[in-house]
C-alpha cells in the first residue's frame, strides 16, 4: 500500500481492474481520525474482503480519494462524482443532528442530492450510519443512545436475509445470524426512513445496520423478495440496496487500526466520562480475547457487502 501526494491512497494493481473509492471524510483529529489513516484502514479492510472471495476476475486494485466534508470539500461535477464506483461515509467525533457546525447540515443535503436520488452505491460507518438516516429527518432520526455509550465487541444479530447470502467462496455459516464487531458510539439511530429498512440488532440498540433503497415500494418489494425462501442476492429480479450502513467499526479490524484507533476510541471515552475505568478495562481485554473472531466475522460481512453494492 502506498501514499500518493494528492490524498489518493492506492494498493497493488490487480487483473480485476482499479475499484475507485471516494471517502467522504468527516474527522481530522485523534482518535478516530486523521483522514488518510482512515483511508488506509479502509483500504486494508477492502483489500482483504477481496482476496478473501478468491476470484480472479474480483482481484482488484483500490483506489481511495480523500474529500474533507468539514472542509466543505466535494467533487465539482456529477461527472466527476459519477468517476467512482462507490462512496465511504465513515466516522466523527459530532453528531448526525448537531446543526451547530455548518458542514453537518450541508452534508446531510450532500447525501440526499448526490448519493440518495442518483442511487450511487455507498457503505456508511458508525457517524455515517447516522447521518445517513437523519439526512431524511423527520423521517429518519439520529439521536443519544438511549441505553448510553457503547465500546466494545458488540454480537450484531441478524433480522435479514441480506448479509446471510454468502457468495461460494466466502464461509458460508447459513445457521449462524449473528456476528461479533467492534463498536464505539455514543449516538444511534432512532428511526429510519421509509425507504430503508433495519438489518440486525444488537442487545441495546435495535438498528445497528440499514439498506437504503431509491423508493419505499423499493423497500417494501425487498422485504416481500426476503421472506421467500429462495432469494438470491444475485438475482436479476432481486431488489438491491444502493447503500449499507453499519453502527459497527469494521475498518477497526486490521492491526494498525485495532491497536490504536479502537483502543484510544475507547481510552477517548473513559477520559471523557461517557465510560468507567472498569468498564473500559474490560471492554479492551474483551476486545483482544475476541480479536481472531471479529476479525474472521468483519471479512465475511465485507465480502457480502462488496456483492451487494457490486463492487466485487
């Protein structure tokens, strides 16, 4: 992996073709950020779910441009929007619904304009889970997390077929709807928009991954489509999201990010008062006891994610 001058990171080239990546970063500051750090993170984890699906014809190189939405930094022309393949929205320290910094508000217009009417595939992370909902507010609402501050390794437990649906190549594990991540929020979503549709929980919080589709009938046809038995992601008749989002850290699963990201995130939230010393203490020997587990359950979510948005 390397670092170019102009805030695009790249990996090795693949005989899949480039995956060209626009990230949307909303953070600057430790520790969740700085921007390229996440973008390496991200890179790391894209990268594995790809040689994960062990094809040939998916063995991609990637791609991440950085824009700064605290910056008020976005492509100029739909032309150039259109040039990537997929969006990142990942995490901040703000909230979703704190209008009191400008570029929040302008981002969630940002969302409706360029990714949600023109349909173009997005993943959303923790802050981007939020804002993605609360960008349809009053319809989608991010708020506090009623059951207060979540860190830690978190069983996502699955109320969709959608992330079940493993291509061949990944470990398939059709009797297992659960999957163990890494998470650190302080807020959550509350309510989704009626083009979405909620796809797992977890025991405090009850929407911890989403679809977001071009039309409530779209959503209302996916949910009918998810009940038969015999739904395939790959279908020509399935309905398909054009963004998921996470409540989940999952680009925290690579050393680097393990290590520092997602354990100062959580020092970050002892220190702030928002958890206790013990709770931290244990939530980050949690956290290395459960590592191998996260880190297998992260990649097969990936790989399903990167079938869905069609990005391998």
């Amino acid at each position: 992996e390397k670092l170019s001058t102009n805030s695009v990171i790249s990996s090795d080239a693949g005989p899949g073709g480039v995956l060209r990546i626009m990230m949307i970063a909303c953070e600057q500051l430790p520790p969740y950020g700085g921007m390229v750090q996440t973008a390496n993170m991200f890179l790391h984890l894209l990268s594995t779910a790809i040689q994960e699906k062990k094809s040939a014809s998916t063995t991609k190189a990637i791609e991440i441009s950085i824009y700064n939405a605290q910056e008020f930094d976005y492509p100029l022309s739909s032309e150039e929007w259109d040039s990537y393949d997929g969006i990142l929205l990942p995490g901040s320290h703000s909230s979703a619904y704190d209008d009191s910094q400008p570029w929040i508000p302008f981002l969630r217009q940002v969302i409706l304009k360029e990714i949600h009417y023109p349909r173009r595939k997005a993943l959303g992370i923790c802050f981007g889970h939020q804002i993605m909902a609360h960008s349809f507010y009053p319809n989608g609402l991010a708020t506090k997390c009623s059951a207060g501050p979540q860190a830690g390794c978190r069983s996502m437990n699955t109320i969709s077929n959608l992330l079940l649906h493993y291509p061949e190549e990944s470990n398939n594990r059709p009797d297992d709807k659960k999957y163990l991540l890494y998470y650190s929020h302080g807020d959550m979503v509350a309510k989704l928009p009626s083009c979405s549709v909620s796809l797992a929980s977890t025991l405090n919080v009850d929407i911890v991954a989403a679809a977001f589709f071009s039309s409530s009938d779209d959503a209302i046809l996916f949910q009918k489509q998810q009940r038969n038995s015999s739904y395939k992601i790959n279908s020509q008749e399935s309905v398909l999201p054009y963004a998921i989002t996470f409540q989940a850290h999952p680009e925290f699963f690579d050393g680097d990010g393990f290590q520092h990201h997602f354990h100062n995130c959580v020092i970050g939230m002892c220190q702030s008062g928002a958890l206790s010393q013990e709770a931290s203490d244990k939530e980050l020997k949690d956290s290395i006891v459960n590592k191998d587990l996260v880190w297998k359950d992260t990649v097969d979510i990936m790989v399903q994610v990167g079938s869905i948005l069609n990005w391998f």
